[in-house]
C-alpha cells in the first residue's frame, strides 16, 4: 500500500483549525507529494492557517473543480 493512503491525525486537526473538510476520496485524488505537503506544512500562526486554506482550495479545484468544502460555523 502507497505511503499515505489514509489521511493522518495530524491533517485532520489541521484542517479542522482551518475549517475545511476533506472526504477520503478527494484525499485519494491527490499525489503522494501533495499529501506530503498537507502532513509537513505549518498550520499555527492566521498566516500559516490562510496559506492552508488557500493551497487546500486550489488542490481541490485543480481535481474536483469546486473550491474546499467548509465546515459549518460551530455554535450557529
């Protein structure tokens, strides 16, 4: 089995922080370097958080044409 092929803990936290969700079937979509990329980026300061956000947005255009999926406001 290819490195990474289920989604580590520590990306789920990240994109919980960044309020992106990312289903396992567009996580399979992306290259073992992508994926690298999600598991080693930095995701603390707002400006760390915004580049996630944006690098998330623009991989899920490239492969599913749509930007990120959100998550819904916690406490609305």
């Amino acid at each position: 089995m290819d490195d990474l092929a289920l989604m580590p803990r520590g990306v789920r936290d990240k994109l919980d922080r960044v309020g992106i969700k990312l289903h396992l079937r567009e996580w399979s979509l992306l290259t073992l370097d992508e994926r690298r990329w999600l598991v080693d980026a930095p995701c603390a300061s707002d400006a760390d958080v915004a580049r996630y956000a944006a690098e998330l947005d623009t991989l899920m255009q490239r492969y599913t044409g749509k930007s990120a999926e959100r998550l819904a406001a916690r406490g609305a």
